[in-house]
C-alpha cells in the first residue's frame, strides 16, 4: 500500500515517541511540536494527529496504514490490457474489448 503523507516515516516515528515519552520528559505538546518544527523545519500537525500517530506505533507497532479492506486496485492493470489489446487490434473500439 501507497503512504500519502507530507511527513517522512522518520518524522512521524520520532513525533509519535516524543509524545509517548511526553510525561516522562515533562514535555507539553507544544513543547512537541515545536521541537518537531525546530528539528525538521516544517510544522506539524494538529494534536489530535500526534495522538493519533503515538496511539498507532504503540498499539501496531508500525507508523504505517494497515491494509484496507474491499476492492482492490485493479484500474492499472485494466488499463495496461486495453492498451495492448487495442495495439494488437487497433479497429477494434475499447466497448467491444470490453464486452469480449
């Protein structure tokens, strides 16, 4: 699975430990995100994101999406066929390599 994200693995990881670890450090969430933009150079999101980003490392393990279920991407795959099929018979039209 793709990850669409503005934000490194790394960036994400180290935000998520940071707020973990906020207690233990006497570290406030402004305290976070201002260490994040000071270390980084770029903001960060909301708090409710940070949470978000600690409550999946620690519960996951992993700072990555897990795999969606329901319908597969198939929409390359299809296109690269009607591509080649067309190639092979260019005087067909796509609706009847469609239906065949």
């Amino acid at each position: 699975m793709t990850e669409i994200s503005v934000f490194t693995f790394e960036e994400r990881l180290i935000a998520a430990v940071w707020v973990h670890d906020c207690i233990r450090n006497d570290m406030t969430i402004e305290d976070i995100r201002s260490a994040f933009t000071e270390r980084f150079g770029k903001p960060t999101l909301s708090r409710s994101n940070l949470y978000l980003w600690e409550k999946k490392v620690f519960e996951t393990g992993s700072i990555l999406d897990q795999a969606k279920s329901g319908r597969p991407e198939t929409r390359k795959e299809t296109c690269a066929d009607v591509q080649e099929s067309l190639q092979h018979s260019p005087k067909k039209s796509s609706r009847i390599v469609q239906e065949q």
